[in-house]
C-alpha cells in the first residue's frame, strides 16, 4: 500500500489519510506516522518521525492536516504510475 501512496500521482489524500489517521482524529500525528512506518517494515524512531512533523507542520501545531500532509507526500513522490 505504501507504493501507492507514494509513488502514485493520482493518489486520494482520502485514502492516505485514512490509511495514517489511526485514531481518525483528522490528522496525523508523530505517534500515527511511526505507526505505519513500523507496520511497513521502515526503520525509524520517534524522533524521526517527530521531526518529520515538524518539517512539514506549517501551522506549528504538533501535527498534520490533509494540506500539510499533501505537501510532504508530494515531497517524497519520485516516480509516476
């Protein structure tokens, strides 16, 4: 799932959000994110996903709503379907 979250130019934030949004509290936290790192065999730690929350929170508030979520997954996109 993960490739085609990220690798997808036609990707729903719907479905990205809903795939990260563990709690479906409407934004994805560090805590959310190192969720499903870790369910996708990623090695990270806390920090790093803390980090990349902040990298991306542009609103400074701890974590990231479909917008910010949007912007930091089209950061990542290196391929096209």
């Amino acid at each position: 799932m993960r490739n085609d979250l990220l690798n997808c130019k036609d990707y729903s934030m719907k479905a990205v959000m809903t795939s990260l949004d563990v709690d479906r509290h409407g934004f994805v936290s560090a805590s959310d994110l190192y969720k499903f790192l870790k369910g996708e065999g990623v090695e990270v730690s806390n920090e790093e996903t803390e980090l990349l929350i902040e990298i991306y929170d542009s609103d400074l508030n701890g974590k990231l709503e479909m917008s910010e979520l949007q912007w930091a997954i089209e950061g990542f996109e290196t391929s096209t379907c």
